[in-house]
C-alpha cells in the first residue's frame, strides 16, 4: 500500500490510499463482480422527472436495508462471498466497520455521476465511507459548497478512496464523463446505515 494522502485542504478528511489490491487480484474482482452482482439501471427523479440511468447499480447489507437517494428507494440484498472479502480487507485498511455496500457500473466513459454529496439521513452521521474501484481509471472531483475550490484525481484499478467526518456536509464529488475511456468501471462504496431506519 502506498502512503495515505490527504486530499482536502479544510473541512473534512478525504484519504486516499493508493492502490491496495495488486492488478491480478483487481482484475479477478473486476470479472466476478461484472458477472454475480444483480445490476439494475439507475433511477432517480430530477425536477419531477423520472429518469432512467445508463449507469448501474446495486445495493447490499447486512440487514434489509432500504435506502432513498434521488427520491428513489431500493431494498437491500444479502451480501455475496467476494463483497465480504473486499468489506472485511477495507475495514482493516480503514479501521472501521461497515453494514452495507452502493455499488456502480460504468460501461465506459460516456457514464459518470453528477454533483452530489452523500448525506441522506438513513446514512449514520459523519461515518466514513470507503470507495475502491475496479476496472478502468476515472476521475474523482471534489468541490466545496462555499468556496467552490476543486480537488480531483485519477482513481486506477484497486485504489481506496475513503471520504470521512464533515467531508459530506462541506464538500461535493462527481465522477465526471470522460469520452475516451472505452471500458467499464466497478465502483463499491462501503457505508454504515442507521439500524433503525430500514
């Protein structure tokens, strides 16, 4: 593992720690992940409309979470062998525990996700979340919500990327589009929901 490297300059923590899984073991991941996961196009409603994603999506945890982002709701699925694998490696890395897992696939560089941050109330408060990223290299920008400052970088195969504290209440992320990425992205993102909110 390479050293952390703290990306954001005030209000919040973001850390990224490099590439922590080697290119074979990515590649693997990358392959099962593609083929077990249950994917299922995105939606969300933007300004009264309902809007159907290219991108993919999936969502497990521990217990049968729902969960509402972009006033739509999906149900948990029960976790499969390869995401406890990849949970239990980031939870040593990060040194926190984590009971559910948003994944994301972008066939290629045509597909990305706008600003946002993740601050839904059924998320625990200020708990940090562990991203890791399979298949192709994308960018992650980081905006303040006041200053409007940009951070970003290139995420490659096997990295971590782990956003903590204030870092969702002061700051906004993207994964913009970049056309000449021709092949597909898995991104995993590690959370701690509220029990008592599914």
């Amino acid at each position: 593992m390479e050293k952390i490297i703290q990306l954001l300059p005030y209000d919040g923590p973001a850390e990224y720690y490099g590439q922590v899984i080697s290119l074979h073991d990515a590649l693997n991941f990358f392959d099962m992940l593609f083929k077990k996961i249950s994917w299922k196009n995105d939606e969300a409603v933007i300004f009264g409309r309902h809007i159907i994603t290219k991108r993919k999506v999936a969502w497990y945890a521990d217990q049968d979470f729902s969960y509402t982002y972009s006033r739509k709701t999906r149900q948990a699925l029960p976790w499969i062998s390869e995401l406890i694998e990849l949970r239990k490696k980031t939870e040593i890395l990060t040194h926190a525990t984590y009971n559910s897992c948003l994944l994301n696939l972008y066939h290629d560089g045509n597909e990305g996700v706008a600003w946002h941050s993740d601050d839904e109330k059924s998320l625990a408060d200020k708990a940090p979340i562990a991203s890791l990223t399979f298949g192709a290299e994308r960018r992650f920008s980081f905006r303040h919500k006041k200053t409007k400052e940009m951070i970003s970088l290139n995420l490659p195969t096997g990295s971590l990327l782990v956003m903590r504290g204030a870092t969702q209440d002061n700051w906004v992320h993207c994964i913009p589009k970049m056309k000449g990425v021709k092949n597909a992205r898995i991104n995993l993102t590690f959370r701690t929901m509220f029990p008592q909110l599914h």
